[in-house]
C-alpha cells in the first residue's frame, strides 16, 4: 500500500524532471508544485498548481487544460489524466480495465443477459428477434448461431465482434489515462 507521502514523492520527482526537461529545451516552465492530495479508492489523487498561483491566488498564473496525477494505492505506479476526463470520471472505467485488468459490465453483457432471459421465458424464437431487433447488423442465421452458442460454448467470435461493434462505442483516447511510469 502506498502512503501520501510516497506518493507525493513520486510527483515531485517526475515534476522536477519535467522541469530539467524543458530547461533544457530552453523553456522556462513554470514552478509546477503539488497543491493537494485525496485518497480515491484506487489511487492517490495529487492535484497540481503554480507556486505563484498559491502564494497569490491570482487567476492569471493557474495551469489550464490539465487534470491531476494518479498514483497507484497498490504499486505506486504514476498516471495523468486531462481535466475533461477527470471531470466527467470518464477515467475511472478506463483505469479500471486498462492500469487495473477488472472486468467491466457493457451493453453486449446486458444483452446476453436479457437474450437467454428471453429463451428461458418465452423460446429461441422470440429470444432471436429480440436479438435482430438490437443489432439489426445480424441477419437471421448469425442471430439463430448467436442464440444457440449463449445457451452453449458462447456464441461465435466473431458475431460478438458485430455485436460489440454495434453496442458499445469505442473508447475516445482523449478521456485515457496516461501512464507516465509503471508501478
């Protein structure tokens, strides 16, 4: 388990190596430091800010466009967000599949679910047109294969693939988290 101040730690010294790096480009950066700090049930939230902008809480020297670092509880690994991702949350999923490997529930589960209630309640054929009437993409003979290999194996790969495709919109890579170091 990392503690706060291991975590801190770990952002300042990849903000000082950031500052050498821009330094060295000939950029004089400003003095980024950490602002605050909050326990989220997955990582260490550090939130950033200019010195300036603390010492005077002029709105002038605040960083825009940025969301906090993460910091892994469990591996101390260091992970950046942008701030419409951490505004809307939309990097908690993504870090929970991606950084963290959990399984996630989608529209395509939902519908297994719903599809074998329908075969259990009402039969296959009622089941297969809830299905076409989901995924319109799938003629009649990829949806009789589709509802059988649920009751059975799972249903043919590739047919998933059609499924998810329809189901489930693809991630957009501006609401990723960003590792910058792994734990």
């Amino acid at each position: 388990m990392i503690e706060m101040d291991a975590a801190v730690r770990i952002v300042e010294e990849e903000l000082e190596r950031e500052f050498q790096r821009q330094s060295a480009l000939g950029v004089r950066p400003p003095n980024v430091v950490v602002a605050s700090t909050a326990r989220h049930e997955l990582v260490w939230v550090v939130s950033l800010a200019t010195a300036e902008y603390l010492r005077t809480r002029d709105p002038a020297f605040l960083l825009v466009g940025g969301g906090p670092y993460l910091v892994d509880l469990v591996d101390g690994g260091l992970h950046s967000v942008g701030a419409v991702s951490w505004a809307s949350g939309a990097w908690e999923t993504d870090y929970r599949v991606r950084i963290r490997g959990e399984a996630v529930r989608t529209a395509v589960d939902d519908l297994h679910d719903e599809v074998r209630a329908a075969v259990a309640e009402r039969g296959r054929l009622p089941a297969v047109r809830l299905l076409r009437e989901r995924v319109p993409a799938l003629v009649l003979g990829q949806a009789l294969a589709y509802v059988s290999g649920l009751g059975g194996d799972g249903p043919p790969p590739e047919l998933v693939h059609v499924v998810t495709r329809e189901l489930v919109p693809p991630f957009d890579p501006v609401m990723a988290v960003r590792t910058l170091r792994a734990g």
